[in-house]
C-alpha cells in the first residue's frame, strides 16, 4: 500500500468512528432517550409525552397526570383549600382576622356546571342560630355532640321533592362541612333538573326524632356560590306547640303541621319582621282560605313563632304565617308593604310530612330583578 493510500483509509475509518461517535453524543432532555440518533419519549405508552405541569408526573397506571406532593388538610373552620390546576399545589386560603361563629365560612367558588351553598342553621322559633353546648368552631364528627351536630343537610331538586319528599334522591356532593357554630359549607353541588335547588333538614339519626323534616328552596344557575343561606330547623316540642294552640284544628286530620306538611312564609323588610300581612297564592294572586291558613301572636315574645293565635287573620309581630294544602304554585302576601315597595311573587308550597320554610323579603315595586326595597 502507497503512502497516499494508506493516508485515504485511515480517513475512511476516522470518518466512520466520528460519525459513531457523534450519534452516541446525542444529549437527550429528561424523561427521553436517544434512539437512533433520535430523542424520543422514555415509554412507549401512548400518553407517555403528555406534558404534565410542574410538581405532577404522568401516572401510567391512571393515565393522567397527578400531584407529587404529600396531600394536606386545611382547617375547615378558617380556610378552604385551593388546588393550583397548573402545580397541584394545595393552598389554605384564610379568612383572615378573629375566627369565631360570627364569622361566616368561607364559601369556595364551584366548578361551572355546579353550586356551592354555605350558610348557617337557624331555629326556626327562636330565629336563632342552633349551636351546641359549650360552642366551638370544631368541625361536627358524630351526633352525639348535639345541636347542629344531631342534624342532617341533603340537597334536592324541589320538583322531586315536593312530589314525594319519602323517595326524592338527594343530590351529589363534593363536600359538606357543618361545625357547631351551626355553620355549613357544601360544595361542589349537582345542580337540579329543574331551576330550583331545595335544601332539606331533619335529624342525622331517626331514633330519637327530635325535629321535623323541613327545608328551604333557591332558584340557581351554574357555577353560582350560594352565600349566608338560612336552613330553619324545626323542633318537635314547637312543632306541637303550633298544633296545640291552633286548637288541633279538623283541616289536620289529628296530625301535627308538620306531619301534615305545612307552609311557612317568613315576611321581611330589611331583615325584620312585619305585621299585618295575609298570605295570598295562585294566578291571580287572592288570599288563601282561613280555614288553611293560620297566623301567631306575641305570647312568647316578638320574635317567636310558637303560639298561634286562632283568630288572627294577618302576621302578628313575628311576620310568620302557616299555609296547609296548598300545592306548588305561586305565592305572596298582601299587606304591611312601605310606599315603592311590594311583595314578590315566588314558587312554594305545603309538602306532605315537612316544613318548608320560604323568606319573602319586601322588594322595590317594578324591580326586575326583585331587588331588595331601600
């Protein structure tokens, strides 16, 4: 072999090794790796190139992504917790300042076809709110605690409900919190077939039963956040007490209201109680008949709604009527009303065995929107 041809080959072969070389020098980003002078994904799985944010990895197992960090708790009477979509980093977001019952929960925002509802448990004759002995913010754990703690929330649509309030199935939730300030926080609700969300309470435990069922209704749209919603819990000893000093009126049939189901409608302006209002229902709107339709006095104090007054034919100063049989159709009342100001027309009804409690609030006349009258 010439010089020069010795000199070609060894050009050759020193070509052919830089090349090799070349190839097995491919740096490749984490979670890949060279193949043929290529980077490509690690896994063959299909979804092994998802790009999952930052403190997730891709879960094969559950093909998703999933947060690498250790799960927390948040202290449900101060804080909620919020999950950062992009790190799956849990923050507990305060309310800030003094914590106590006064201090209303704070009430998360919910995905987009779903509500959240928070707000307070209330005695219904009192007004106030039901709390356990010695109070605490503690989160409920059993009902042997008592007070809020011995009772139990389930959301439904109202439809269903008043149809037949035994069979109704509760709708989903996320999470529901209720402490023994009364307070609750439900999050994350179905929404109902129908526009209106119903909330039902009655005791957590049937044996003893210490309280008739009873509920509330709210009209909802998606992603809504229901805030300092009331839930009137109804005792049976007052339970009693109205059917009692009603005289155990015929229309009962020898039941209580509540067996029977009754109508409660709660007249407010600007948050108080007004006298001299009659209930009125139907379209048109005229008052309902006296002999289903009973008002209180003020035996037991302003505020009370345990003694009804047999022959009072509007609110006393506890702005409260019961209504029985009356089915679901609008209702409203007459009376009491300031100048500019009326009262609005709402969906109720009197529910076989349960109370269900309505708010009419005094609205400014010819407001759309049913806006609260000034």
């Amino acid at each position: 072999m010439t010089f020069a041809r010795f000199v070609s080959a060894l050009f050759v072969i020193a070509s052919v090794l830089l090349l090799a070389g070349c190839q097995e020098a491919v740096l490749c980003g984490l979670g890949t790796i060279e193949r043929n002078g290529v980077c490509e994904p690690a896994e063959n799985s299909a979804n092994s190139s998802v790009a999952c944010g930052l403190g997730t990895y891709f879960d094969h197992g559950s093909q998703t992504c999933v947060s690498n960090h250790i799960p927390m708790a948040c202290d449900p009477g101060s804080t909620i917790p919020v999950v950062d979509s992009a790190t799956g980093v849990t923050t507990c977001v305060g309310a800030g300042g003094a914590v106590n019952c006064a201090t209303p929960l704070i009430c998360p925002t919910p995905a987009a076809d779903k509500v959240s509802v928070c707000g307070r448990i209330v005695d219904v004759a009192s007004g106030q709110p039901v709390e356990t002995d010695g109070v605490r913010t503690n989160a409920c754990q059993d009902a042997s605690t008592g007070g809020p703690c011995a009772l139990g929330l389930a959301f439904f649509d109202v439809a269903t409900f008043i149809a037949d309030p035994d069979t109704a199935q509760p709708a989903a939730v996320e999470s529901l919190h209720i402490d023994e300030c009364g307070r609750f926080r439900a999050s994350n609700v179905d929404l109902p077939d129908s526009p209106f969300l119903g909330i039902g309470i009655d005791d957590r435990d049937p044996s003893p039963d210490r309280h008739v069922r009873s509920g509330v209704a709210f009209a909802v749209a998606p992603g809504q956040t229901l805030e300092r919603v009331r839930v009137y819990a109804v005792d049976r000893d007052t339970d009693r007490a109205w059917t009692t000093s009603a005289g155990n009126p015929a229309v009962l049939g020898g039941k209580t209201f509540g067996d029977k189901g009754v109508y409660l409608a709660l007249f407010r302006d600007r948050g108080r109680p007004v006298a001299g209002v009659r209930i009125t229902s139907g379209e048109p709107l005229t008052e309902t008949d006296p002999a289903n339709t009973f008002y209180f006095s003020s035996a037991d104090g302003t505020d009370q709604i345990r003694t009804v007054a047999a022959s009072s034919q509007a609110t006393g100063a506890n702005g409260a009527g019961l209504l029985l049989n009356s089915p679901l159709k609008n209702h409203s009342g007459s009376g009491g009303e300031r100048a500019n100001c009326s009262w609005p027309v709402v969906q109720g009804a009197s529910i076989s065995g349960a109370v269900f409690v309505q708010e009419q609030h005094m609205i400014a006349s010819h407001s759309r929107q049913k806006r609260v009258c000034p």
